[in-house]
C-alpha cells in the first residue's frame, strides 16, 4: 500500500523504495537499529543475545533472541528480501535448537551481550526485573518459544505454512518492513501482518482453548506434586545402584543433588516436562569451578569413554556454575505415570554411570585444587 502525504493541494505519494536502494544492509542497519528499539516489532520484549549460535555442530545463528514479559523464549529472524526467503524454516530450527534453555544459560548468554555493548548492568537482576520475578522460576522460564519473522514483505508460500502452523499452536508473526523514499528521507513503514492485530486475541483465544489441558497441567502446584512424587519413586528405585543419594530426601524442586566429596560439586538428577538430564555439577566459587572444570575437560576423553557416550561440557564463563551433563529425552513429570519408573531406571543407570566415570578423579581433582590454594 502506497504512504501518502496531506499537503495544501492534495495527497502526495511517497514512494516506495527497497533497502538495497537506500543502502541499508540487514546485519549492520536493520539489525542494529531493531536491537536498539525492538519494541519496533515486538511490544514488552528484552534483547538478551545477538548472533547467538551456543550450539555444537552447527554454524547458524539467530538473529535476535529474546524473553517476553511471560518469560518465553522470542526468536526474531530478519531479512531484507522482498519475499522472505524460507526464514520460517530457519526460524523453526532455532526455535527447536533454544528451547531446552535454562534462566543460568540466558544469563550467561545476556551477560555476553552485555558486555559486548559496553554495558555493566548485572545479568541476572535485569533479566528478574524485566519479568517481575524475585527469584529464578525454571519451571515457568521458556516454557515457549515464540517466532518474529521481520522481512520487506512475505511469499505466498511463506504466509501460508505460518498460518498452518500457528493453526496448530506455534506462535509465529510475520511484520512486514518496507522502505519509503521521501525526497532523500528514507521512512520505514511496520506492519504486522500474521495474525492480523485485529484477529490477534481471537487466535491467542483459540491457541489457549485447544492447550486447555496442558496449561491446566503446568500449574505450578501441579507440577510440585508430580515432582515430589517422581523424585520418591526414584529415590525407592535407586538402592544397590549407588549410595549417593542414600541420605537424600524427596523435593518439590525439579532437581535433586547429592555431594561428591569435594565441597561444592554434586551429582544432579534435573526432570523437566518431558525429559530429564543427569549432571556433574560445580556450583562453588566461580574461579575454583573454572579451575576444576578444566581439569576434568583434560581428562574428557578417559572420562566419556568409561561412560560410554558423549557429554555436554558446559563452562559457564560468566557464572560461578558449570555442569558435565547428559541429557536423557526418555521422559518426564508429564510422561504417563505407567511409565516413570522405566525413566527413572534410565536415569538412575545414567547416574552411575556417571559417578563410575567421574570418581576415579575425585583425588586427583582435589589435589589439583589444594595445589592451586582453592581446596
């Protein structure tokens, strides 16, 4: 649609231009400029990374990652074609790759940002502010992900897999951004076009009564209950297994830890919604955990070869924690109940496993530390 200006005899049409015309590039100017004034293309939303791409095996990064105010992971994709390309697919890839992000990993990731703009703002409290919260919530942070596709203009082919899938309960806008030239001035006209702002509440309405149930579920005294009795059955299947947790007593939390003999460092059962990892915690002093971290980062070989997979080493620059952790997509709190105790069995196994591979290195580790003066 054309933009118009009222003047003294009559409308003048402003004409539209591209941002190739106008010299503006997609990474250096429309990202800049939305990293700055996201509100732009997305209301009560805070930047927390750039380029973000923290995954192993793959090159590709996101554009913008966001939080909204409902503490959602938001995914912005930008182009400057006047088709926007298949950045719903991209976009759903990302989506897919962010979604198992825990409040620690969007700190560490915001914190980067931070710092990267020159910015001291402590991570944390500025993500806890934005949200209103007083205390980190795992169980209610990126229980979602929501998709921003920010282009000139969409294809047909691209507007009509957005509908199909927001149909089906994903959340994904397109807002259009066009180019005008006025005389020099270069104006940018934001249109949301998926949902149409007019129809949005309705399809909100829609997505909320067919996730009726699941909303139902995630209700916080809810899900306490399950884990409280998730975390029981675990803890009465674990004997002769491992004596860690022997002393360990059921919790609401969504993790439970038990020592390794060094302070500071546990072994860690996390269940989520649907899965669950097991961990070999350091969560002591920042720079004692780096140290420690790298030790054992030595030894990653000898170490994942006695558990038998591949881990995810995750050291925590920015914050005092970092983990050894092996994800276990068996199941979770939501899993069918028939079914827990064949997920806990995993679970428990991969714990041993474990502590099988990593306590041979406990002495070590604990000298390597006393020698360092940060035992």
């Amino acid at each position: 649609m054309p933009i118009f200006e009222v003047g003294s005899e009559g409308l003048r049409d402003i004409k539209e231009t591209t941002f190739s015309d106008v010299g503006l590039k997609e990474r250096s100017d429309l990202q800049r400029l939305l990293r700055k004034q996201i509100e732009v293309v997305s209301e009560d939303t805070l930047v927390i990374a750039e380029e973000f791409g923290e995954w192993e095996g793959s090159r590709r990064r996101i554009d913008l990652l966001a939080i909204d105010t409902q503490a959602n992971l938001v995914v912005i994709e930008l182009k400057r074609s006047e088709d926007g390309g298949h950045m719903e697919l991209q976009a759903l890839r990302y989506a897919a790759m962010v979604s198992t992000m825990t409040f620690d990993r969007a700190v560490e990731a915001y914190s980067a940002y931070l710092t990267r703009q020159g910015r001291e703002d402590d991570a944390a409290q500025s993500i806890l502010g934005f949200l209103g919260w007083d205390e980190p919530d795992e169980d209610d942070f990126a229980q979602d992900v929501r998709l921003i596709l920010v282009s000139a203009d969409f294809s047909k082919e691209l507007t009509t897999s957005v509908m199909w899938l927001n149909e089906r309960g994903l959340d994904i806008r397109c807002v259009r951004i066009k180019p005008y030239d006025d005389n020099g001035r270069t104006l940018i006209d934001v249109q949301q076009v998926i949902p149409l702002p007019e129809a949005q509440d309705y399809m909100i309405s829609i997505r909320e009564k067919a996730g009726k149930e699941r909303i139902d579920r995630t209700g916080k005294a809810s899900r306490h209950l399950l884990r409280r009795e998730f975390w029981e059955g675990l803890l009465g299947q674990i004997e002769g297994k491992t004596t860690l947790f022997d002393n360990v007593s059921p919790s609401k939390e969504n993790w439970i830890l038990a020592g390794s003999g060094i302070s500071g460092f546990h072994y860690c059962f996390v269940v989520r919604l649907k899965d669950g990892e097991i961990s070999f915690v350091l969560e002591a002093e920042k720079e004692k955990n780096k140290a420690a971290f790298d030790w054992l980062h030595s030894r990653r070989q000898d170490i994942e070869q006695s558990f038998g997979e591949p881990l995810v080493w995750r050291r925590a620059d920015n914050l005092k924690r970092s983990d050894i952790t092996f994800v276990i997509p068996a199941g979770g709190i939501f899993t069918e109940k028939s079914e827990w105790p064949k997920v806990q069995d995993t679970m428990i196994d991969a714990l041993a496993h474990l502590e099988k591979a990593i306590s041979p290195h406990i002495a070590g580790l604990r000298n390597h530390l006393q020698s360092l003066g940060r035992d």
